[in-house]
C-alpha cells in the first residue's frame, strides 16, 4: 500500500515512517501543506495521512483542493485538535477518519486498512507509454513489440513508475531522487544514475523503442523514438 504522509513536525513523520515501513506501507512523506498538494495531485496513493497545521497551506485546505480536483483518495487527518468543531469541519471537508493526537500507532493502522478497505475505485495495475508496459501487479516491464519482458527490482520499478505517469516531460533528478529514496536519504544522486542505467539496459533487453533521455544540468524524461 502506498501513502503520502503530509506531517510538518519531523520527529513524529520520521516515527509514522519507520512503523507504516514495518507494516509494509510504502510512505512518501512531506512536510508543507503546499507540497503535500502537489503530490496528492500528481501521484497515484492508496490513502493519504493529513496533519491540520501545517506551513503554507493547512490540512482542511489541502483536502478541500483535493476533493475539488476529483481526487477521490480516501484520507486520515491527524491534528492535535481535538474538538467536536473541528473533527465535524474535517469529515465535511471529506475526510475518511479523524485520528486526533496523541494517538496509538495500532489504531493508525487500523484506520488506513479500514479507509483503503472502502475505496471504490480499482487500482491503476498497468501503465503503459508507447510500446512499452508497466504491471503493477507482477512488477513487469514489456514490450507489445516484441512480446518481451522482464521483472523490475523495487527501486527501478519506482523509477519507472514516476516516469510513465509523466511521459515527455523532463523530471528535476531532485525530484525522481526524493520520491525513490526520500527526502531525509544518505544515499548519493549517483544511486539515481546507477538504476537509470538498469532501466535502460531492460527497455534495450524488451526491445522497446522508449528511451530514457538525460537532459544536461535538469533532467530525465522518457522519449519514444520514432
């Protein structure tokens, strides 16, 4: 399962991580109302962990532009507020659950399998970008071309992901960096070239005309050749 955790105090972000990590969730975590925005927009979550207060932009704004965008993803607020006005104004807003702090880890958990349990929608388990497919379900990079394929490695397969959902359009390495392996990872940008360049030894091996084209000084995009 995969969660974007929206929580400006990094000390409790950081302890959410390490537990939903344990449990198998996969957590991008933020820390600005803003940026937890653009992420809820741009990326594909199963469910979403909101704090209230937040910088630039607070959780019951955030969620607002959310549900305005048709972003139907279901939603846990956390907020240190705990009054009957404010747990009203969050579910009226669209939140799926109000978990006021201080709260146990369990019942955080038991809340996102809940909400994820209610989701209507069905999962995306395919993207695909001219000749080439990504299967959620088994982890598959293939070629309609050639029928070829071949299994991707956690990180390549999150790389890969990130690129499809954005086909011809140039992602900042910072970007593709922060989202594979975190904001707050020791790793090096040269992990980043490293499962690059696996990514285009496997679009080589399935035969895809899709590339990976480096653009100087800004970034990475995928390109199909004609």
């Amino acid at each position: 399962m995969r969660v974007l955790l929206v929580e400006d105090e990094k000390g409790i972000s950081s302890a959410i991580c390490q537990v939903l990590k344990k449990e198998n969730f996969s957590v991008d975590p933020v820390y600005t109302g803003t940026d937890g925005l653009d992420y809820a927009l741009t990326e594909n979550y199963d469910a979403v962990v909101l704090d209230v207060m937040l910088p630039e932009m607070d959780g019951f704004q955030v969620l607002k532009k959310m549900r305005e965008q048709g972003v139907r993803t279901p939603v846990c607020m956390l907020t240190a507020r705990a009054g009957l006005e404010d747990r009203v104004k969050g579910l009226e807003t669209g939140a799926d659950y109000y978990l006021p702090k201080p709260f146990q880890m369990a019942e955080l958990i038991a809340c996102l399998r809940a909400i994820t349990r209610r989701k209507e929608e069905k999962p995306v388990m395919a993207l695909s970008f001219g000749d080439v497919e990504l299967n959620a379900r088994e982890a598959k990079l293939s070629c309609s071309a050639t029928g070829q394929s071949v299994k991707l490695g956690g990180k390549e397969y999150q790389l890969m992901e990130l690129l499809l959902r954005n086909p011809r359009q140039i992602l900042p390495r910072e970007t593709l960096f922060d989202r594979v392996w975190g904001y707050d990872s020791e790793a090096e940008y040269g992990n980043l070239e490293v499962y690059l360049s696996f990514l285009r030894k496997k679009l080589a091996f399935v035969g895809s005309r899709v590339k990976i084209r480096a653009t100087r000084g800004v970034g990475y995009s995928l390109e199909e050749e004609v």
